[in-house]
C-alpha cells in the first residue's frame, strides 16, 4: 500500500507516518466504513490500529484502492480501544 503524505492537514509530530502506517498493517486492524451519504465525495473509511510499538491509532482515510490518504490520526480513545479489543476477541 501506497500513502500520499503531501499537505496533510493534521501534525506529523505528533504521530508520525511511520506509526499510521505500522496501525494499517497491524493484522488485527478493524476498517469500517461509516454509515452517511458523501455525495460526490470520496467515501471516507475509519482504521482502528496498533502500531509497532503498541500504540492505539485512530484513522480516517480515503483510498482508490492503490492510494491511501489518511485525512486525521489520532491515539484511539478508551471506547475506541475497548471496541478493537472485543471485535478481536469475536475473530479469535
């Protein structure tokens, strides 16, 4: 997977490309699509992932199936954490 980092709108300080793209190839990732309508817009997906170092990530992104856009990364909240933790365990 390919991921377009040009004029992000969001701090790559803060979470870096290296971890977003570590939490998208966590094998235990949990990808959703959102219910809504987007019109004319790219649908926008949620990626729920563990980086390398363990770090929980919270992604929005777009993709064309090549390309990955990521639109905000942020540390997954408790919810959010609790929520990946109980979709793993129904897989397991």
């Amino acid at each position: 997977m390919e991921f377009d980092w040009l004029d992000v709108s969001f701090d790559l300080s803060k979470v870096t490309p290296k971890e977003i793209e570590e939490s998208f190839e966590d094998p235990f990732a949990v990808r959703l699509l959102p219910d809504g309508s987007y019109g004319d817009e790219d649908a926008r997906y949620i990626c729920l992932g563990r980086s390398v170092g363990s770090r929980p990530l919270f992604s929005v992104f777009w993709t064309d199936g090549k390309r990955y856009r990521v639109i905000v990364s942020r540390d997954m909240t408790k919810e959010e954490e609790n929520f990946y933790e109980r979709r793993n365990a129904q897989n397991a």
